[in-house]
C-alpha cells in the first residue's frame, strides 16, 4: 500500500534549500543548468512548460529505464548545448554512462556530480570520477523527509541534514548504535507541520560517527549507508549480511562481470543474475559461486543465469542483492 505524504508550504521550501545547499557543496554553482539520470523524467507536454524547462529550470535527461548507445548518444548531443554544471543522479545509472563514455575515449567535465537514491560503490565511484575528472559527492535522502545527510568538499563522511532532521541509528532492540555500529535509520523531520514524519523507520541501515569534519561547518557525520533493509541476505547461521559488502567482494573483484543481482528465493537457494563481460567464464562463476556460499553457507544452492541485461526498478533504480525470505 503507498504512503501519501503531504507536506505544508514553508516545509516544500525548506527541503529545497537544503537539498540546493548540498549540491552547491559538489563544486555546482545556483544558476548553472543541470543534467539529471533519472527514471521516468517528466515530459513537457505543453508550450508553456517546455519554455519552462530551457529558460528556467534548464535540465538535460538521461532516463534510466532506457540507457543505450542511442540515448548516450543523444544526451551528448543535449550536453554540448546545454553544457551543464551539475550531473545528478542513481549512483550506479551514473556509473552506467560513464562506464560507456570511457569505452568510448570520452570524458565530461561538470563542476559537480551528485550521486543519490542508491548506494554508491567505491569501485564505481573511481570510474565516475575518472571520466569527469572531479570527485563524486555522495547525498541520501528519501521521498517522505527529502535530505537527510550529504558529502561536503572533503568526502570524509556523509553530514547529517542537522537543522532539518534527527536522525537516530537503531538495534534490532531498538537501542541506539554506538559509533561505527550499523543499524537501522529512524528520521524525525522538524520542517514539515502539514504532516509531521516522527521517528520514521526509512528502511535503510547505517553507521552513525563520533567524527568531526575537517570543513567546520559542525554537523554530525554518518560513515555510510549500508543498504537497504531488504537488501540483506540471510545466512544459513541466521546472521544477516550486508548485499553491498557480497557486491563489493564479488562483482568488484572478480574479473568479466559486468553487472549482477543477487536474489535470495529462500533460506538455502540464491539466484545470480549476471551480466557476463569478455574476461567472463568457468574460474570467474566457480570463485563467485565459492565467495556467496563462503558468505551465507555451504548448503546453500547457487543458480547462476547469465542475461544481457539486469532490468531497473519501476523508479528507475537498480538493485545489487533482493532478499525474498
């Protein structure tokens, strides 16, 4: 069932300041045009809103639910004109585009990136920041409160959106984390008096820090999101394991993946959606095979299908592990 959540006027302005106060931290500038990679961009379907989008709100898209040659393509085209300061986007559809861009000997060269909406992997991060020659600023949010935590100019951590938010990092018992501690994020958002989000369960998990940013703006960190709830795997022992730390030792690793998913049917059965590349073959699957039963156990059944395509979520995003169970 969907959560309708209404949100008063004053509050509306509020996340957007915020949200337009982290970007200008990427190194984007107010007044700069933007280039968005994002799924189900709107479409203006009047003259009016068209004039809009090029005049004022000047945005480029790049929609995720469709990323080949021919749309990268186009998006050039769009950029070259359009010549944006801020790429903003799905961390790994950004990854996506990039990935193509550098096979093809090219490069961008925004003032600022801004990854979002999915978690964003360190290998990826190198490649986005080798095509655009800048380094990625990593933001979370969520559609119910907007900005909860971003990277400043130093990318030590994630600032928590501190005047706009508390947000708490809690036990399976409902204790708070300690320092360094993954647990799940609960947000209570100050700005909204049209309908007040208090102690929200996000459905995400993350590692609150005792840190101090060196910037000196003074609001308190968050070492990384961890992923989402039902990312986690199980493991046979009843543990529960992070699907970005499976990824990250897995399809960053291991030579000829392009992309994968995990999927986890039940207790003892995965399935591997994968996105084989040239180096693909018998040694790679055998260690990936090896690797997940090192994770979650060795009775659990591991079915690897190799597809041309891992598709996207309704929203456009991509998921690395799905946990059924």
């Amino acid at each position: 069932v969907a959560l309708n959540v209404y949100c008063d006027k004053r509050g509306i302005e509020m996340r957007a300041g915020a949200a337009l106060l982290a970007d200008t931290w990427s190194g984007w500038q107010l007044g700069q045009p933007l280039a968005a990679v994002w799924g189900n961009p709107p479409v203006p379907r009047t003259l009016k809103n068209r004039i809009r989008r090029w005049l004022k709100d000047r945005i480029i898209y790049l929609d995720t639910m469709r990323i080949d040659d021919a749309a990268i393509s186009n998006f050039l085209a769009e950029w070259k004109t359009a010549r944006p300061g801020l790429l903003y986007g799905h961390a790994h559809s950004i990854f996506i585009l990039c990935e193509n861009l550098k096979q093809r000997g090219l490069t961008l060269r925004p003032k600022g990136i801004v990854a979002t909406s999915m978690m964003l992997i360190e290998s990826e991060r190198r490649v986005i920041e080798e095509v655009c020659g800048i380094p990625v600023t990593n933001r979370y949010g969520c559609e119910e409160v907007s900005l909860i935590a971003c990277e400043c100019e130093e990318h030590r951590g994630m600032h928590l959106n501190a005047p706009h938010t508390i947000t708490e990092f809690l036990r399976d018992d409902g204790s708070p984390c300690a320092p360094g501690e993954d647990g799940r994020i609960v947000v209570t958002e100050l700005i909204n008096f049209g309908m007040p989000m208090i102690r929200y369960e996000v459905g995400d998990r993350g590692v609150p820090s005792d840190r101090t940013c060196p910037c000196g703006r003074g609001w308190p960190l968050m070492e990384s999101i961890t992923g989402r709830v039902a990312d986690f795997l199980v493991a046979l022992d009843g543990s529960r394991v992070a699907g970005i730390s499976i990824i990250e030792n897995t399809l960053t690793k291991l030579p000829g993946i392009k992309q994968m998913q995990v999927v986890q049917e039940a207790a003892r059965e995965l399935v591997v959606n994968l996105v084989p590349g040239p180096d693909y073959g018998e040694e790679t699957e055998g260690e990936l095979v090896r690797s997940l039963k090192e994770y979650l156990g060795d009775e659990v059944a591991v079915a690897v299908t190799l597809v041309e395509e891992i598709p996207q979520e309704e929203s456009g995003k991509y998921r690395f592990t799905i946990c059924r169970i």
